[in-house]
C-alpha cells in the first residue's frame, strides 16, 4: 500500500510514477521513500508520499495462511501490517485526527498490486487449482476491508489495481515446469489456469469496487487494470520491440525460463542478456523498464483504468508539474 499526499502545487498526479520507476525518473519526479528501510521508520521527506509497501507482501495474514497449511512466506507484512503501519504513522505525517482526516481525503492512495504473492504461496505449496481457486474470495475481501477502512478515515481517490496475468510470469511458469501442451495459450505460451485465477480474481475485486463506489458516491475508485496492460505485451511483443523471448527473463540463472530460484539475479552464478530493451521480464519477478513504461502508457494515457485516467487527469499537466517542482 502507498499513500501520496497531494497538496495543491504537486496536484493528484504523482501517483504511479513512482511505482513505475522509468516514469518518475523520466519526469524527473523523486521517488516516494519507503516507511520503513534499514535505518528504521521513516516519516521525513514524506511531501511526495510515503511507500508501505514490502516486497513479497500478502494480502492475507500469515496467521490466516498457516491456517492454509502456507508456512514459507516472504514476509509476514501483509495488508493488515501495513495498514497498521500507515496509522501509526498518521500522528507523526499529519497531527491530530481532523488535521489527518484533511490530509487524508486529499491524497491519492494506492491500495496494491497486492494478492499475486498470496496466489504465488499457494502455488509454491502445492495447492490445487481448486484449493486456490477457493482462497480468491478471501484475498478480494481482505483488499476491500482495507479499502473501507481507508474510506473510514477519510480517503477520498484511491487507486486499485488487479493482478498482473499469474500464467506468463517466469517464476510461476518455472514451478509448472512440465504442464501438458494443452494447457499453454497458444498465441502467448502462458498458462491458461493461472491467468484465469487472476482473471477470476480482477473481476471479483471489480465487481467489489462497483459496490463500494455505490455505496460512497463521494470516493473516487480507479480501477487499474494491470492484467490487460500487460497481456497486450504478450499477445504483441513485437509491436513494442519486445524481439526476444517475451517469458524468459533477461537476468537470472538457467532453466527454460532463464529463471532460477537458488541463483536468481544477482546470484554469482547468475547472467545478465545484453540487451534488456528487447526483454518483457527483468529477473522473473518484475519486468524490464521498457516493459513498465508500456503498462506505464496503457494505464495512464490509455483504456486500462476504470474511469480513465486521462479522463481524470492529462498526463500533459504532470509532465509540466513534474518539471517544475524540481525546478
Ligand atoms: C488539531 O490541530 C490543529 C493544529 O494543527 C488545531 O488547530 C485543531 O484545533 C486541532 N483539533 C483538535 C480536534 O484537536
Ligand atoms: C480484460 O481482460 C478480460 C479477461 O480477458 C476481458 O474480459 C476484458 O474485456 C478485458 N478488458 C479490456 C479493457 O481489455
Ligand atoms: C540453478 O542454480 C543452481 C545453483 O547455482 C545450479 O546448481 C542449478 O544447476 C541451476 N539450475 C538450472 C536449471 O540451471
Ligand atoms: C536479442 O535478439 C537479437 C536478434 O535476434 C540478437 O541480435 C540480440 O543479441 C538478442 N539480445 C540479447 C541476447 O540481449
């Protein structure tokens, strides 16, 4: 979960730059720091917005996922964690409660992507597709409960993406290794099951928003739809010059996916390509630079948020703020 503070010069654009790093550089835009490093908590320099955000992070609660038999996870800062995190921290960003509720309501909140970790756990313990299929009510129903309990405390625009497509992600196809012919798209070689348990996931979670919205007709819901942003890359990797292989990743260390859990990027043993421009996957687990600003560009100057986002806000006028708030 991140949170960005919109006071009226930086107006409600910031948002996902930081996310997509490429962007925020590229509009020479500060990354937002995270709440916690390894100095410790982190609240100064938090005018550009605050990262709560943990890599590997869950959805569900590690205690609810032991209860699933998932014992191994990345961390245990699921999306209860950080929302912890994010009121504990209110009284060092903004005051009291009412000075905070301001605040709030004038932020931009963007609540994921997060429950592709939870379904990457359940794969990594062996689940069926059943078992796992069962568990995506309770993942969207963890996201919502934390969606009302922002709009509680005065959140007013929030941003929430859906999953990224489960089955052309080099580490989930590396785990399935093996899987029958058939049961590989054959336009994309991704897993058809995976990505229709994220499928099945978004449109939960959108069917969920769409009762939020009505019952808080005042809160701006921004659907972001991660999931077909993405599949446009891997139905057209060439149209974006995407000319090797779009499932194997540019840096890792071997397997038919060049990816490689106990060497994975970084790992002495593992390779860098030559040209990662020409890569859609980065090290299995994210992607290139070239493949964020694609997904970058479909959401945010294009048809993948709900209501659009240029709708909402040109991406000329950030471009211009950008520029001139790190003059
Ligand atoms: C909250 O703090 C502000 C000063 O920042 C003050 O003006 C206001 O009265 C306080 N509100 C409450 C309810 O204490
Ligand atoms: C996104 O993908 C889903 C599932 O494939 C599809 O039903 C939907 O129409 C797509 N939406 C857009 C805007 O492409
Ligand atoms: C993965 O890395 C380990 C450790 O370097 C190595 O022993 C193994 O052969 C690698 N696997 C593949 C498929 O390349
Ligand atoms: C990608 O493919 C091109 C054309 O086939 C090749 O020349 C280039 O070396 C490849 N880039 C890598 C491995 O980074």
């Amino acid at each position: 979960m991140l949170i960005e503070t919109m006071d009226n010069q930086v107006h409600n654009m910031i948002l996902l730059l930081f996310l997509f790093v490429y962007e925020a550089e590229s509009l020479r835009l500060p990354l937002v720091p995270p709440y916690i490093s390894e100095e410790g908590v982190h609240v100064a320099g938090f005018e550009h917005g605050i990262n709560y955000a943990v890599a590997g992070a869950t959805a569900v609660s590690s205690q609810i996922l032991a209860e699933e038999g998932i014992h191994d996870l990345v961390t245990t800062a699921s999306l209860e964690v950080q929302l912890r995190w994010f009121k504990q921290s209110l009284p060092l960003i903004c005051g009291n409660a009412s000075d905070c509720r301001n605040v709030i309501r004038h932020s931009l909140i963007l609540v994921g992507e997060i429950g592709g970790n939870d379904y990457y756990a359940l794969i990594r313990g062996g689940k069926s597709i059943d078992e796992i299929k069962s568990v995506v009510p309770l993942v969207v129903k963890t996201i919502v409960s934390t969606i009302n309990e922002l709009i509680g405390i005065g959140a007013q625009t929030l941003i929430v993406p859906g999953v990224l497509p489960l089955g052309c992600s080099a580490d989930h196809l590396t785990i399935a290794q093996g899987s029958k012919n058939e049961e590989y798209d054959p336009t994309t070689s991704c897993l058809i099951w995976l990505n229709q348990l994220a499928e099945y996931h978004n449109q939960l979670l959108q069917k969920e928003l769409n009762h939020i919205r009505e019952l808080h007709s005042d809160v701006n819901i921004i659907y972001a739809d991660y999931y077909n942003a993405t599949m446009q890359i891997y139905r057209f990797p060439y149209k974006y010059g995407f000319i090797n292989e779009s499932l194997k990743t540019c840096c890792g260390g071997g397997g038919p996916f060049n990816y490689n859990s106990t060497a994975p990027c970084g790992d002495e043993y593992a390779t860098v390509c030559d040209e990662p421009y020409t890569y859609v996957n980065w090290d299995g687990v994210h992607f290139t630079e070239v493949a964020y600003k694609v997904i970058f560009e479909g959401l945010f100057q294009g048809p993948y948020t709900t209501p659009a986002f240029k709708s909402l806000c040109p991406l000329s006028s950030h471009v211009r703020i950008g520029i001139s708030s790190s003059s």
